[in-house]
C-alpha cells in the first residue's frame, strides 16, 4: 500500500501529501493478491479442519491436465451391510457430515436414485451455498456410482466400493472432477484434499459407531 501525491510544497512527513489534502491510500495489484491469499488460506484452515479420527483414513488428490482425480479409503470395524446402510442413508447426511445442509430423495427408480443437496462448497476455494443433484447408481451389496451436478461448479463423478476384511470392511471411494476456478492451481488443490479428507473421514466415523 503506497500513497502518492504530485505536490511537493508543505508536505506532511509520513505520506508527503499536502497540509490541506487527503493522503489517499492506493492498493497495488500484488498487495491486494498477498492479502487475499491470506484470508483465504486462514478462511480454508479453519473451514476444513478435521476433527479427532476413530478410523484414520488415506486420502490422495492428483491433477492430470484440467482434471483433478480423488482416492480416499479406510478400513473400519464394522461389516459390510452396516457400511451399505449408513451410505445410503441419504437424508442422513446432514447429521454427520459436514458441509451438507440438506439432503432429500426426490426419485427413485429401480436401482437409480436422485439426491437433492444443499451444500457449502468446501471442495473449492470459495464458501457460498450451492444446490446439488446428485444422479446415484446403487449396485448392492458393495459398490455406489453417482454423477453430481452443481450450477457454475464442474461435474464429479464418483463411485464408492465396499470390501470385507479380516477386521471388518474397507470402504473406497474414487473421484474424477474438472479444476473449478483457473489461476488457483495449488490452493485449490490444497482446498480439494482438506476438504475430501474432512467429509470421508466423518462418514468413515459415522459408520464405525454403527
């Protein structure tokens, strides 16, 4: 931030400006960015901060081109039809995931079901409400597909699997979703990863208490 004046008489000696003007602050370009890295990257840390895990999970984020693909996975104690119940609990979302405002089955038909979500986008770099349709594929006793639509954000298409182990069950998810905003590159990254690891870690927690 910089203050600047043509006059050169009667000057005060912190701004140089005259005695009988105003000093007027101008913002540079690189100052303004540096300052909206900062509350966003402070806005970020506290927005996707993870709680305390029961399960731990993995969680890898890659960008290849335009295209950001996800991988999250946990092993959790519990069998595979307590896993299946809670991740098709749709309306049950809101309770335990955070982020999701709400969440209703609109359509059902056959093995295809629609989902209507409220939503905070916690999966960009940005934090307004967003109204999502979600287009699901139930394939049980094991396997989710779905294709989520968002106004003004770019389509993700996922697919959760569920695998007996020795303990329990192992649940996977995979992701494949459009970088959203061009110029961001690592913060949105950074934002995508946080945010990935904050929704499946409450859902690996949420079915662990089951």
């Amino acid at each position: 931030i910089t203050c600047r004046s043509d006059c050169a008489a009667k000057t005060m000696p912190v701004c140089g400006m005259p005695m009988n003007r105003r000093c007027l602050p101008v913002v540079t370009h690189s100052a303004l960015c540096r300052v909206a890295a900062a509350l966003l990257l402070t806005a970020l840390w506290h927005a996707a901060a993870p709680a305390t895990a029961a399960s731990p999970v993995a969680v890898d984020v890659e960008r290849r081109d335009d295209t950001y693909f996800i991988a999250a996975s946990a092993t959790l104690r519990t069998d595979a039809a307590t896993a299946w119940r809670i991740l098709t609990s749709y309306s049950e979302y809101p309770r335990f995931i955070p982020g999701i405002r709400s969440s209703h089955v609109v359509a059902r038909q056959g093995h295809v079901v629609t989902v209507e979500q409220s939503d905070d986008s916690l999966l960009w770099p940005m934090h307004w409400p967003l109204h999502i349709v979600y287009e699901i594929t139930e394939l049980p006793p094991d396997r989710i597909e779905s294709r989520a639509v968002a106004q003004m954000m770019p389509t993700l298409q996922s697919k959760y699997v569920l695998t007996a182990t020795a303990s329990g069950v192992r649940l996977d998810y995979s992701g494949r979703v459009d970088a959203g905003f061009a110029g961001l590159g690592d913060i949105e990254e950074w934002a995508l990863r946080r945010s990935v690891r904050r929704q499946f870690q409450a859902l690996a927690d949420e079915i662990d208490r089951n």
